[in-house]
C-alpha cells in the first residue's frame, strides 16, 4: 500500500509516497490487519538545503493501493485503533531523547483508505518532525453492508449546474442558488416532495423553476410515483429558493408548495427583487393554480400577501400542523438582521396573517439571526404548538441558540409565545437540524462553530426533557457517538457543494419517532476521503441522542451525492429525497432522487436498540436557559 503526507486540508504533499507492505489475516468474514513499524518525516530542512519548502502538519493518506474490496469493513464509520508512538529519529549523544507523541489514530474506512493521525494534537493532524508509529493491528468485519433503503429517481431530468461554476461560488449570487431546504412531507399514504430544477432550461439563463411530485401507497402496499409538475416557468435571471412542501392534515387533497422568488439583474449578479411565494393544490398536487411566470400573480400561486420590504434571508417555508393550519416560516432582510417571524393561514394556504403573529426579538446590525425552521410538538406542560429556531449571531461573531414555542388551539386559533435564549452556550451549535416529541421533548442536532478541518468531527446535541417551560431547556450540548466521519474544510467548502466541491447541510435531518419512541438523523460526508462522492448516513437515538446506534446506508450509491437531505414519516414509513449525481460522474449534473425505509424494516433496526426510560433525563451543565433580553 502507497501512503503519501497531505496537509490538514487534504491536499497531498509532493514527493512524500512510499509504499508500506501489510499482512492480512483473513478467517470468514473476520480480517485482521497488522501494519509495521511506520518511520517518517514531516516538513524538516536540512539547515543547508536552500531548496527545501517545509510542509505544514498533515496527515499520512492512502494514494494508491487501496484495500481490495474483500478486505474493507462493512461500517460505515472508519474502523481505527490508536498505535503507540516512538521517540523518533535517533539522536546520537542527545541529552533529553525527544518526545513521542501520545500515539497515533490508524483508521481504515469503508472505501479501504488507510489514514494515519496523531492523537492528541489540533485537528488530529501529525506535528512538523520525525515520526514512528509502531507496530499495530485492526480487526473488523468485512462483507456486503446492509441495504435498508429503496432508492428512485423523482425529477426526469438531470439539473445541469455548470452555469453555477467559480472558485469561490458562494461570493456571487449565480453560485448560491441550490441550497440549503428542499423539505418533503407525507401523510395518510401520500408523500410529496419540492425542488428546484433547471433541466429543461438554456443553462446560461440563471434559472431555476419549482416542481413537485405527489406519490402514494396503495391497498397492497405498492408505492405510484405521479409525474413531476411544474410549478413555475421563469424567464431568464430568476430562481426559486428554499422550497418546502406541506400537506394539510385534515384534507390531504390540501397540498402547498412554499418558496422564495429572486430576481437579478440582467448581468446575473444584482438582486432585483426578493419575495416570498406559494402555490396551492386541492387535488392532490395534480394541478397548482396555473404556472407562475414571475410577474402576474396568480389566485393561488405566486407572492403571498404578507412582504417585507426588503425581502428573505433564509426560508424554513411552509409546514402543516394537525388542526389543518399551514405555518410559514421566514426571514426580514431589513437592517441586515434576517429576523424570522412566522405566518399563519386558516384558508387552506391562499391568504397569510398580515402582520405576523410572531416575530423573533429586534435586534440591530451587525447582530444577526441565521438558519431558522420550524416543527410541531409538545412544551412539557400538555399544550401543542409550533417550535421555531434560529441561529442568534452577537456583534462580536458568537453564535447563541434561540428557541420559541407558539401553543396552537386548533384552526385558526393560537396563543401567546414562550421565547426563551441560550446564553449559557456560546458557539456550541450551528445551523442544527430540530424535532420534538408529543411528551414536552426538544432536540437540535448540529455542528459545533469552529473551524473544521480533515479529522472525526463530532456533532452536537442540545436535548430538552420534558416539563415546565422555565426550567427545562437546560440539557447539556453532548458530543453524539456518531460524527461527520472524515470532512474536508468546512471552511473552505461549506457553500461550494456543486458542482464541484462539498456537499451541504439541511434542516430536516433530525426526525422523531413517537410511535416508535426512536430519534433519527442524517449525516452526509465524503466517500473516500478527499474525493467528490457524497455519502448518506442514517443513525437511530433511544436515549434522547446521547448515544446513537452504527449508521446504515440511505443512497444506493456513492457517486456526487449532494445532500439537502430531508425525512418524512408516515404510517411508519419514513420517506426521504435528497439531490443526487449518481448518473454523472463529472459533477455537473443532478436529480432530485428519494428513498424509503419500509416501516417493517425501520421495525427491526429500531427494536435492535433498547429504549431507555422516555424522559431519560441528562445530566445539566448548571445553568439554564435565560429569558428574553
């Protein structure tokens, strides 16, 4: 096998391979690994050598040789072992021998790379210096891995993305448009989803129309997929945005497809215009009111009535509630401070509250409030209502969680809401996934805010157990037992997902399960490391996301998967859609695929896991969250 250096960024350093013969054991499935004694340098000049360029601390990476497919573990996490370290490069007549390194983490993933950091260390990445990692072994289980979701494609064409192309795309408007919140819905055996699409399209437009597709389980259990419809027909130098689809939970003929409308410029570069839409359907998604073009609003599709006046920042969109309310979460872009606030609608999705009936606290630039969305539960004292979330961003750059709940009474009717402000945690989450629980319980499961480099990257959860709304939104931040496995810079690639680099995180992908009394989220990460194929994780919490079961597999393939994943349950079926590239290998195009976990086979994996008691409560960091400033 060839390892070679690369810096903490994954980038591999020149003239730094060499090849490392190992010794496989193999008995069944059960294989054995032994690797030898590792002796190398990183980055050191000889004082004499004027030619020399020191690299920085990295990591060592398999270049070529990887393990054949026969000997690489089945799990999806990388199997690893921590070896013990040297001292070194001997140094004759030293005084003080140097010192080794607490020890090294030898991981093997999946994909069969080897990758080789220093534990202890920023960023696991291996010092300037000579090394020696000693002699080690892994044992792990090789063989097929569980498949426990049916892929199909959904869009019926391929999204082309070369119009969004750039070094840096999220620095110009044209490389900033498929993101972030594509959210599906089912209920009662119907399933919809919404995207964005530009596949029939001239892809120097800058365009990008709203379809949908309604499906739908039958008496015998066999899924029908209807064709894609199309929502929009936007001329040149207009997107849609954000989109999110909702079905009304007392008339599921009721759908409404939620999204934002932003118009450039004919140089593709300045917005115009920014609002916030909707289309509605009464017969089961087949028609939407007529195409919007963009400009003539029709009945029931195109601008809402409720505007600001300077437009969105993000859009959580649109979400049902049980009493046949539709809620639409979004943003106030006035005074740079992207406020959500939250309408209401009592008419089937066709008129909006005007004003809002909540709006997140005044803030003043450079604050900032980001990543907001929205899902319905319990508070812990019996009443139901909306949660809404986001992000609260100080002057100094601190990043804070914000929480309300608004208690709902049935159509039309709601009280008055509870906003409650994380200042006990700091930086502790960002841009996090939320769900909650018919008993009073909350989650958010995120990221921390630190710059993240090549190394296991643990996520965050926040957890609310259930009881009085002023005592209990005091769980810790834990580190989950599950992580963003090996991700190259957040930093760097965060918003430069296609169609080129990374891969992006979504709101809906955290999901409880109060039948099954089960906590599920989805994780994307690189496969292999340093490569630009995506993969799906899906990972299952029985103890309120303190611990989280092995991940099982969501996409059938590895190939430039995107993310912008999100999840729907129904009838314990659990639905998903995510935007693929799995049919072009050159990155350049996509479609928007979905997925479904059998409610018999999400049976069996969630009842592989013990169920700790409900209101399993972890232990408090001795504070609690402070009331509204």
């Amino acid at each position: 096998m060839q390892l070679q250096l690369a810096d903490v960024s994954g980038a591999p350093v020149a003239n730094t391979a060499f090849w490392v013969t190992l010794t496989v054991a193999k008995e069944g499935d059960r294989i054995t690994i032994y690797f030898p004694t590792l002796n190398f340098q990183v980055g050191q000049c000889a004082a004499n050598d004027p030619d020399c360029t020191p690299t920085m601390p990295g990591y060592l990476i398999t270049t070529a040789g990887y393990l054949p497919p026969e000997w690489r573990p089945n799990t999806l996490v990388p199997v690893s072992v921590v070896a013990s370290a040297g001292d070194g490069l001997a140094q004759t007549f030293a005084t003080t021998p140097p010192t080794p390194p607490s020890g090294y983490i030898v991981l093997i993933d999946n994909a069969g790379e080897v990758i080789i950091q220093q534990a202890g260390s920023s960023q696991n990445a291996i010092a300037v210096g000579p090394h020696i990692v000693l002699p080690c072994s892994i044992s792990y289980t090789a063989g097929k891995k569980e498949e426990i979701c049916f892929n199909f494609q959904i869009s019926e064409g391929e999204i082309d993305l070369t119009q969004f192309t750039g070094i840096n795309p999220h620095t110009t408007p044209r490389g900033d448009n498929i993101r972030d919140s594509h959210l599906n819905d089912a209920f009662e055996d119907t399933f919809a989803w919404g995207w964005t699409d530009n596949h029939n399209l001239d892809y120097a437009s800058n365009t990008l129309n709203v379809f949908v597709a309604v499906g739908k389980i039958n008496s015998k259990g066999k899924m029908k997929l209807g064709k894609p419809v199309q929502v929009t027909n936007f001329p040149p130098n207009m997107i849609a945005w954000d989109t999110s689809i909702a079905i009304n939970r007392q008339n599921k003929n009721n759908l409404v497809v939620s999204y934002g409308l932003i118009q450039y410029d004919s140089s593709g570069m300045s917005v115009i215009q920014l609002k916030n839409c909707r289309a509605v359907s009464f017969d089961g998604g087949k028609t939407w009111g007529g195409v919007f073009d963009g400009t003539n609003t029709l009945t029931y599709n195109g601008a809402i009535n409720y505007q600001t006046l300077t437009g969105f920042g993000d859009i959580p969109g649109v979400r049902a509630d049980q009493y046949g309310n539709f809620w639409f979460g979004s943003t106030d872009r006035s005074g740079g401070t992207n406020t959500p606030y939250l309408l209401l609608s009592q008419d089937s999705g066709v008129t909006w509250s005007d004003p809002p009936v909540y709006q997140f606290f005044a803030i003043t630039s450079p604050e900032k409030y980001d990543y907001p969305h929205l899902v319905f539960g319990q508070n812990g004292t019996g009443q139901y209502g909306v949660w809404y979330y986001t992000d609260y961003i100080t002057a100094a750059g601190n990043i804070y969680p914000a929480v309300a709940f608004l208690p709902i009474a049935g159509l039309g009717s709601y009280g008055t809401a509870t906003y409650f402000y994380l200042s006990v945690f700091p930086n502790s989450i960002e841009t996090p996934s939320i769900t909650a629980s018919m008993d009073g319980r909350f989650w958010a499961l995120g990221r921390s805010f630190s710059s993240s480099f090549f190394y296991n990257f643990p996520l965050v959860s926040l957890f609310k157990s259930a009881g009085t709304l002023d005592v209990n939104y005091a769980g810790p931040w834990l580190l989950g037992s599950q992580n963003q496995l090996q991700i190259i810079s957040d930093q760097l690639f965060e918003f430069s997902s296609v169609p080129l680099f990374g891969y992006f995180y979504t709101v809906q992908e955290l999901l409880y399960d109060d039948s099954r009394q089960a906590l599920y989220a989805i994780f994307s990460a690189n496969f292999p490391t340093l490569s630009q194929n995506m993969r799906l994780y899906f990972s299952i919490s029985r103890n309120n996301g303190l611990t989280w079961s092995q991940p099982y597999d969501i996409s059938t393939t590895a190939i430039a998967n995107r993310g912008f994943s999100s999840m729907a349950l129904d009838q314990g079926n659990l639905y998903l859609g995510w935007y693929d590239g799995r049919n072009d290998p050159n990155f350049q195009k996509i479609q928007y695929f979905g997925g479904i976990i059998p409610a018999q086979k999400l049976d069996r994996l969630v009842n592989q896991i013990p169920l700790s008691y409900p209101t399993f409560s972890i232990p408090g960091q001795g504070s609690t969250m402070l009331p509204t400033p």
